[in-house]
C-alpha cells in the first residue's frame, strides 16, 4: 500500500500539484474575495434603513443558506448561458490565452459557471460574517463616538469597522479553509480542481484507496498550514489592542 | 408651549418621556440647569437617571416633551444633532475608549473629523489634557494597557478635548475599582472648579454633598425630590428620598 502510495506520488505528483492544486487554489481565492465583496455589499444591504432592500438581502442570504451547495452548482451550471459568460468574461480568457494557457473556451466557461455558483453561495454566509462582526462592536464604541458629535458615518468608518475587521479578517480566513474545501463537489463538473485530478487518476490507475490518500493529505497540509497561519494572525490582530 | 425660553438656562427639559416598549421609564422629567451650576443626580437603579442623562444629547429621542439647550428646541426636526452634540461631553460608566487607537488618537479624533482643530492644533491640546491627568506617558499607548481609572481619565479628557459647554457624567467611578474612584473624582472636582457646567449621575454621596449645588432624587421617572446638598441629605422631605438614603448611607 505504502508502496504504490509513494508510486502513485511519483508519477503523477505535478497533475496534483500543477494542475490540481493550482486550480483548487485559484478557484478558492477568486471565491473568497469576490464573495467577500458581495458579502460586504450584502451585509450593508442588511442594516439599511430601507425595508425591501433588508427584504432582498435577506431572501438572498436564506435562500443560499438554505439549500444544498451542490444543487447550487447544478443550479448555475445548467443555467448561466455560456453566452453570459463569454460577454462578460471573455477579455479574461482571451488575456488567458495570451499569456500562454491553453484552457479551451469551453473549460474556460465551465471554470466560470463553477465560480459563479461558489461565490454566490460563499458570499450569503460571508455576509452573515460580516454583520455578526460589526454587531459584536460594544454598542458604547458607537455612543461614545455619537456623543462627541461625530456623524454616523464617520462613526461607522472610524470607529466601528476598524474594530469589526479584526472580528471578521479571522472569519474570513476560515471562510477561505471551508471553500478550499467545498470546491472538491465542483469536481462532479470535472473542472480540474485536486478532485477532479484524482478521477483522473484514479481512471488511469485502476487504484482507488492510494490517489484518495495522496489527494487527502494535501487537502490536510493545506488546511492545517492555513488554518495555523490564520490562528497566529488573529493573535497579532488581538494583541494591537 | 412657545419656542424659545430665557436663555440664563443652559439646559431646560420640559414633561420629558421615554418609553422603551412598554416600560415607561422616563414619566414626565421638567428640569432647568444654569451655566456653571453643578447638579447631582441620585436615585435607585432603574430609576431613569441614565436616560434622562442619554436624552440631554439625544441618544435617547424621547417621544415627548421639549429639551432647550440655550433656549433652542433640539427635539425640532431640522435641529443638527453633531453640532449639539460637540458641545456636550458625555462620560460613561464603562468608559468606551476606543480600543483600536492610541490614547492620543482618542482625543484627536473627534475635534480633527469635526474640524474643531487642525491635527497640530489638536495634538498640542491632546498632550495638555494628558499632562493634566497624569497620562501623558501614555501618549501612545493602547488603551487597552490602562487601568479603569486611567481609562476614565482618558474618556473625560476626550470628551473636554471638544471644548464642551456642559459635561454629563453617568455614574463615572461604578465601574472601578475602589481603589481608583479617587482619581477619577479628582479630576471631576478639579474640573467643576473650574466653573464647567456639569449633571452627575453618581452613587458617590460624598463627592454629591460636596461639589453639587443642587442635588435630584430621581425615582420611577420623576424628579421625586431637588434641593441643595443639605436638603437633600440632611433634611430629605419625600419618605422616598429617606428610604434611599438610608438604605446606601449605612
Ligand atoms: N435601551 C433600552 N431598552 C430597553 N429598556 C431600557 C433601555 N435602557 C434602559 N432601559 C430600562 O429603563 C429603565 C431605566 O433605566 P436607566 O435609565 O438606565 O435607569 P438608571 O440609570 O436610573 O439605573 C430600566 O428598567 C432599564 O432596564
Ligand atoms: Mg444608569
């Protein structure tokens, strides 16, 4: 077993890590600032004052909670038309291309419907972050900020939110380990992501246990790595105070 | 009720309400304080004393009654409630430092945003308020390397870093520990000397009899009872007022 685990690393080690892992990565860091983004933008959307834009939001953020991420995938999948993608996105592939890749507009589009649907769903529990880590601010920060006569603006940019990003930086880092892994259900569309990679090899070998485990334990480095660094940074963002 | 009042009051309330719910905390509060009169307010908790204080600058929007700040109705809509607001420094029982900035930062930030001062203007003013207090080794520190005491002082120096007309202080030495409400009650005394319009909310009775010219039992949502210090202590008339008195004077 050790055996060919260490054959199958030899062998096929640069499709995980080049191709595999390269794409679990990307894949994952577009959806975690793009969600961040719309989770931002969604959160504000929360806390206004007008009442049907609390409603979208809101109906937006229980809809994504509430249903499964891979009918999501599916979802948006099957439903951006290719052309949607291609208006919008197309300069992305073509600057791809001229930089030297040789991903298919095809694949290119099946990348994007993928990360459509990742950064959808990420972007509804992103705001959820987001909002918990400004309402975690002691409500007297705000108080004592209004009562020096500081508008509530002012307020919001000077006093709240530095202290509610300390709150939300670490979440969001957490946000990027879960992502990193949910993105293996988008190997059901053969994206080319560590999954996807392992089907493939899994297809060439006829071995299923040893490529699980070699894609296995670089889903427990990465994680691990991450996770430790996003611990040790919350720690230094604690001490600031 | 006509708009505007003789101004030798700096702050008049008039049949002030405030319910939060059901809960009618605030039942009818008119009260009148002259510039550089120093009033205590005492009371049990619960009693409203907080909200009547967070209504003198609006952080309670009391659903009726009038508040006059130099004969100006600021319960109008139109009124800018900032402007008011920089001519009153409120200091809070859990002092609400901003934790994310440097001791000075927290006095620099509101006078410089507002523009109050200019940046240079408003660090000079920061170091002399913390000379004054004892923190200007301080300067650059976070706040959340003070003590409580330190910390009050900070919050107190920030508010007066606006210049403010009349300071509000709710129960400011509550949450510290014995050993620091001194301190914290020097600074006060030093500033009222100074001539500085202040309403206290305190348990301190001590500091009460000895720096108010007027002193408020404020009970269930009512002024039950006002006088001097001597009346108030000494001489109380309301069965209430005794009662409470009795029960934290032991
Ligand atoms: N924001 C609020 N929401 C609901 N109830 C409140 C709020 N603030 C104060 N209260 C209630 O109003 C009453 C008076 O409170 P407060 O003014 O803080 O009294 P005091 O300062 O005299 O102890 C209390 O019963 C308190 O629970
Ligand atoms: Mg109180």
């Amino acid at each position: 077993m050790l055996e060919r685990i260490v054959i199958i690393w030899t062998g096929y080690w640069k499709m995980f890590l080049g191709e595999g892992l390269a794409i679990t990565l990307s894949l994952s860091a577009t959806t975690v600032v793009f969600g961040a983004i719309i989770g931002s933008a969604l959160a504000l959307m929360k806390m206004c004052r007008i009442l049907p834009v609390r409603w979208i939001a809101s109906a937006y953020i229980e809809v994504i909670r509430g249903t499964p991420m891979l009918l999501q995938l599916y979802f948006f999948y099957f439903m951006i038309p290719n052309s949607f993608v291609l208006t919008l996105f197309g300069w992305v592939h073509k600057l791809m291309i001229l930089f030297g890749s040789e991903v298919t507009q095809r694949d290119f589009v099946k990348f994007m419907c993928i990360a459509i649907a990742l950064i959808i769903n990420s972007s509804a529990y992103v705001s959820e972050v987001i909002r918990s880590g400004i309402q975690a601010v002691d409500r007297g920060q705000t108080e004592a900020s209004r009562s020096l006569g500081l508008s509530g603006k002012q307020t919001f940019f000077r006093i709240v939110l530095p202290q509610a990003v300390k709150n939300i930086l670490p979440a969001l880092g957490n946000e990027f380990v879960m992502i990193i892994k949910d993105t293996s259900l988008a190997s059901t569309f053969f994206i080319g992501d560590l999954m996807s990679v392992y089907n493939v090899v899994r297809g060439k070998t006829y071995l299923v246990m040893e490529p699980l485990i070699v894609v296995a334990a670089i889903y427990l480095v990465l994680t691990y790595v991450l996770s430790n660094l996003i611990a040790a940074w919350e720690r230094r963002l604690k001490k600031g105070d | 009720m006509t708009d505007k009042t003789p101004v030798e009051y700096i702050i008049e309330t008039v049949d002030l309400h405030k319910s939060f719910g059901n809960l009618h905390v605030l039942k009818g509060v008119s009260e009148r304080v002259r510039p550089g009169e120093v009033v205590s307010i005492i009371g049990p908790s619960g009693g409203g004393k907080s909200t009547f204080l967070r209504c003198l600058n609006l952080l309670e929007i009391p659903e009726r009654g009038h508040i006059f700040i130099h004969g100006v109705d600021i319960t109008k809509k139109g009124v800018d409630v900032n402007l008011h607001r920089r001519k009153m420094g409120m200091v809070f029982q859990l002092f609400n430092v901003f934790p994310h900035l440097t001791v000075e930062q927290n006095i620099t930030l509101a006078p410089v945003l507002t523009k109050k001062s200019t940046e240079k203007e408003a660090k000079e003013a920061a170091r002399a308020l913390l000379s004054r207090v004892g923190l200007y080794d301080k300067l650059n520190e976070k706040p959340g390397r003070l003590s409580g005491g330190q910390k009050q002082r900070l919050a107190i120096v920030r508010a007066l870093a606006m210049e403010p007309e009349v300071m509000l202080f709710d129960e400011p030495t509550s949450a510290l520990d014995p050993e620091m409400v001194g301190e914290v009650l020097d600074v006060i005394r030093e500033l009222v000397h100074g001539g500085m319009t202040t309403v206290i909310v305190t348990h301190e009775m001590g500091f009460a009899k000895e720096v108010s010219n007027r002193v408020l039992f404020m009970d269930d949502g009512v002024i039950a009872e006002e006088g001097t210090p001597d009346q108030i202590f000494n001489n109380p008339r309301n069965p209430r007022t005794r009662e409470f008195l009795s029960k934290v004077l032991q």
